[in-house]
C-alpha cells in the first residue's frame, strides 16, 4: 500500500515537472520599425542630436531628451522602457555587454524582418522586397488563429499598408487594420467613429504609412471592445521619419511610442481580463547604420549594422532581471516560437522555425 500510495504521488510530480505552464493568457506583440538598439541603450546620438543637417529644433531637443550621462538619456528617451520593463521585464541586445541579437535574414529592410518575426524563420528566397505580396509562409499569427480555443482571438494593428499582406490576412482570417483603413464592422465604438473620421481628415505626411496614433488608439479600443488573447501592433513612424532624415521626429515619434506601450500596459494591468495574465513582446524588424554618419537614415544588406536589433519582455512568467549585461547572441527568429509557448501553443511550421527564448520564461 505505501508503495503504491508513492508511485500514485511520484506519477503526479512527473506530470506537473513535464507540463508547459505559463501564467500568461494573452500576448502583445509590439515592433518599433527600424529603431535602432543605440537609442534604445543610450538615448540621443550625440553624433546628431545637435547637428543641424538633420535638427532643425537642436535647443528643444537637446533640451528634451540631452543628458550627458548615457544612461540618463537613455532615460529621458524612453522613460516607461527604463522604469517599468527596467525593473519589472528583461532587455536584450545592449552590444556594450555582447549582448547581441540579430536577424538571420540578409535582407534588413522590413518585409523580411517582419516575416522572420511573425514567422520564426528567414525566407531570403520568396521575402526579398517589400511589394504588397501574400505572404507564401504562415505567420505564428495564424497558426495561433487555427487552435480551437484561440479562435478568432487575434488581431493585428499597423501602422503600414504592407501588413496586410505580411500576415496574408486573406488565407489566414487574422484580421488586419493597417495603413489608411478604418475600423469596420458592428458595435464601433465613440472613439472608433471620430477616428475613422479624423483618418479621412487629417493628411499624413507618407503615402503607404499613417501616423502611429491612428494605429495605437484603434488597436486599443479594439482590445477594449474584443479582448483578444493574441494582438500584434506594428509602429512606423521610427523608420519613416528616419529615411526623411528627421532626427528631431525620430526622436520624438519614440519618445511617444514608449508612452503609448505605457498606456496600453497600464491599462492591461487595471482590467480584470488581462491583469497579471498579459506579456508583452517588444522589438523591430531591423537595424540602421552608424557610420558612415548618414547611414542612420538607411538600412539594407548594404549599411552596416542594419541587421543588429534587440527584443524586450515583461510580464508574469518573466522574471525582472532589467537590461541583460552578459554575453549571449539572439535572433530575430525566436520570436515566434517564444510568442506560442507564452500561449501554451506548440508551434510547428514547413520550415525550422528559431528556438523560444527560455531565459525570458520561468516555467
Ligand atoms: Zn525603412
């Protein structure tokens, strides 16, 4: 009897050691489109936060966002990355600590980068330009999208007209609002209303990118309205504002994109639905260059450096360790599998997709 009372008991921890449990429900994924891991880790480029070639306000900016101190100004930059996913999430990809993370694809623009993000693995073959192409490869988006109990719980915000496309919103029913779309369907809210008007009223200075505060309002007010367990919000002023050579803009566009990530994980952390059961996933789909000096506009196999990025997480299964300070190389193709197993999802796909990212998970 003992020895079957023990077998019974030693059966139990045996399950419970083998199951893959996370305390998150939910998942956001979120990108920056080309911000560069320099800013990320120590703030404004002193290299060009004063030159007047690419600041036309350097007094206001350098009042804004200058310390001498790189961690200061780091600070100043992205306040919300740099107190709550400082203390409370990990950062990776500060290369002053060898901490590296990069893409595998050798494209370093952007379809490829959110391809490799969304997919789990680089496809140089079919994903080498940015044409407005069904994506041939499922995205983690649509395979979460195909598990029953997960059905019809994602949803995808952008601030580009390609995503769409990128995540083939055709063939895999994820639905997308990108580029100048409005919100559709029934049960709009008051705000999802006048935004869709002030869409059609307000002239953006790009032709395929809309300014990300359309972006980030209606992919909250959707999540208030449908409590997705799976959202994914692609941002795109960084980039743009960087090929137009606007340091001042770029500056200031992440500046308020790190106080929209704020809202919105404020908000997730005061609503029953998502408290203490939501992770968020930060990165971007790629790089810039450093030097040459004009090379921060551009990125591409061809500017050096483009391909280094990084990736931030917080939430309940990730201990907060803050800024990652040792050596470790990482990938932009582990995105995908770390976002399933956050779900409780094994995610399989035609090609090998990059390994979750067990550090950022206690399990
Ligand atoms: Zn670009």
């Amino acid at each position: 009897m003992k020895t079957r009372i023990a077998l019974i008991f030693l059966t139990f921890i045996s399950v419970n050691v083998g199951a893959q449990t996370t305390k998150t429900e939910n998942v956001f994924i979120i990108t920056l489109d080309g911000y560069r891991w320099q800013e990320l880790y120590t703030g404004a480029d002193p290299a060009l936060v004063k030159n007047e070639k690419y600041v036309s306000d350097p007094e206001n900016l350098t009042d804004l966002f200058w310390k001498d101190d790189p961690e200061k100004r780091r600070e100043v930059l992205m306040p919300f990355f740099w107190s709550t996913i400082a203390t409370e999430g990990q950062l990776y990809g500060n290369r002053a600590y060898n901490n590296k993370v990069n893409c595998t694809n050798t494209m370093w623009f952007s379809y490829p980068g959110y391809n490799e993000i969304l997919t789990g693995f680089s496809d140089d073959e079919r994903i080498k330009s940015n044409a407005k192409i069904n994506n041939p490869n499922t995205t983690v988006l649509e395979f979460v999208n195909k598990q029953p109990a997960l059905k019809e719980k994602v949803a995808v915000f952008g601030s580009w007209d390609v995503f769409p496309f990128i995540i083939n919103e055709k063939r895999s029913g994820v639905p997308v609002n990108a580029g100048f779309e409005s919100a559709e369907g029934t049960g709009l809210s008051a705000r999802e209303v006048f935004l869709n008007e002030l869409q059609r009223e307000i002239p953006g200075p790009w032709d395929e990118v809309r300014l990300d505060a359309f972006t980030h309002h209606y992919a909250w007010e959707y999540v208030k309205r449908k409590e997705p367990r799976l959202v994914y919000i692609g941002y795109g002023e960084t980039d743009d504002f960087a090929h137009d050579g606007n340091y001042s803009a770029y500056l200031k566009s992440a500046h308020r994109t790190d106080q929209f990530i704020e809202q919105l994980w404020n908000w997730v952390q005061s609503n029953d639905h998502y408290k203490n059961k939501t992770t968020f996933i930060i990165t971007t789909d790629h790089g810039r260059g450093t030097d040459p000096l004009d090379t921060w506009r551009s990125h591409g196999n061809e500017v050096r450096g483009s391909g280094e990025i990084w990736f931030a997480v917080i939430g309940p299964d990730t201990t907060g360790k803050g800024e990652i300070k040792k050596e470790g190389q990482y990938f932009q193709n582990q995105i995908a599998a770390t976002v399933a197993t956050f779900l409780k999802v094994k995610y399989t796909n035609e090609k090998k997709v990059g390994k979750q990212i067990d550090e950022v998970m206690d399990r």
